[in-house]
C-alpha cells in the first residue's frame, strides 16, 4: 500500500472556508459569548447547534461547538456531536482541536487509536458539513434561554 501523503491545499482550502462559514454565523453579534441556531431538516425533525467561546488570545479563539437533536430520539447511540473548532485570525483559518491538541496530518493505518489515514480532513469536512447545513437550513435563535439537548 502506498504511504498517504495530505493533500495540504485541499486541508488548507477547507479550513479557509470553515473560517469564513463561522464569521458568517456571528456576523452582526460578534460581542456574543454564544450563538444558538435552529436547523430544520427532512421528515421535519429539527436540531439545534451551539456555539461558545472559549478561550481567546491574539491570534486565536477556541470555539465550542455542540449539535444534536432537539427531541431525543431512540437510538442506541450518542446523537449529540462535540467538538472544539480553533480559528486563527491571522491566517483566516478554522480547524478543530479536541481542545487541547491539533490533529495530525496522516496517521499510519491501522493503529490503536483507530484513527482514519486522512482524520484530520475528514473531521474538517463534518465541521464544514455541519456549518454549511447550518446556514442554508438554520435559523438564530436570538431570545434563548439556556437550551439542554435532548
């Protein structure tokens, strides 16, 4: 099998555009510690999506991100997604983190951590996934108190 060498323009594109999903969706309310949105989706089930910030320095911003559904659902597994997206600003780019470590490029496959080959793209493509769904079917919550995920 071939050694896996990351597509760096492709990663580096992705993160581009999370940067400039994620502006779009505090645009207007950028003092806001958090954003909460409403996502309607087929079968008329409806998730919601919460962003928090988290700890900022000059260059960079942690955000928290938490999506799931707004009635639980009976699933025999966890349907609310965590992740930890870091911006930086002098770049223009968004990545995520599990908050306190990057994610590297390649990983040799198999290994213990079950990790795909390309983990770091395809956790950058659910986070890209999840804010273009956001923006074309989502709607600000303004007056929210606080929410609990089902």
């Amino acid at each position: 099998m071939p050694k896996y060498v990351p597509d760096l323009t492709s990663l580096q594109m992705l993160g581009e555009l999370n940067y400039r999903r994620v502006a779009k969706l505090m645009r207007g309310h950028e003092s806001d510690t958090q954003w909460h949105f409403s996502i309607h989706s087929a079968g008329d089930q409806e998730s919601r999506l919460r962003l928090t910030l988290g700890n900022e320095s000059r260059f960079t911003t942690d955000v928290a991100l938490e999506f799931g559904p707004e009635i639980r659902n009976k699933l025999l597994f966890e349907s609310k997604l965590n992740m930890t997206i870091r911006l930086y600003h002098d770049v223009g780019i968004a990545e995520i983190t599990d908050g306190h470590r990057q994610y590297s490029g390649a990983y040799p496959y198999p290994n213990d951590a079950m990790y795909h080959r390309d983990e770091k793209f395809r956790l950058n493509q659910q986070l890209a996934d999840l804010l273009e769904l956001c923006l074309k079917h989502g709607h600000r919550l303004y007056e929210t108190t606080y929410f609990q995920f089902a």
